[in-house]
C-alpha cells in the first residue's frame, strides 16, 4: 500500500492565515447572530494556532536544559 503524498505550496502558518481570512470576510457577510460569533471564534483559533506554529518552529525556542 502506498503513501498519497501530498505536495503543500503554502506553509501551514500561510494556510491558517488564508483561512482566518477568509472565515472573517465570511463572518462580516452575516448578519449579528450565533453562527456569525462561531465563524469569528474559528478565525481566532486559526490565528492562535498560526502563531502557536510560528513560536514552535521558531530558531530562538530551545529544548530544556538537563
């Protein structure tokens, strides 16, 4: 059984933005309601995981020292 490789042209911290961006233009097309909030509530947690990525991957994070 073979692997399906997939090949990524975004980064995974570009892809969380694009699609922060574009729950918020889709949030901002609604009117005020339960299923506005949850489409923002999901633009937050693509940002927080964006940067949760970036800080994670970044070059100044250093494993704990023993």
């Amino acid at each position: 059984m073979q692997r399906r490789r997939i090949k990524h042209s975004l980064t995974l911290e570009e892809e969380l933005a694009e699609e922060s961006k574009r729950l918020r233009e889709q949030a901002n097309r609604l009117p005020m309601g339960h299923e506005r909030e949850a489409l923002l509530k999901r633009a937050s947690l693509a940002d927080t995981a964006s940067h949760l990525s970036e800080w994670l991957t970044s070059s100044g994070l250093q494993p704990p020292k023993t």
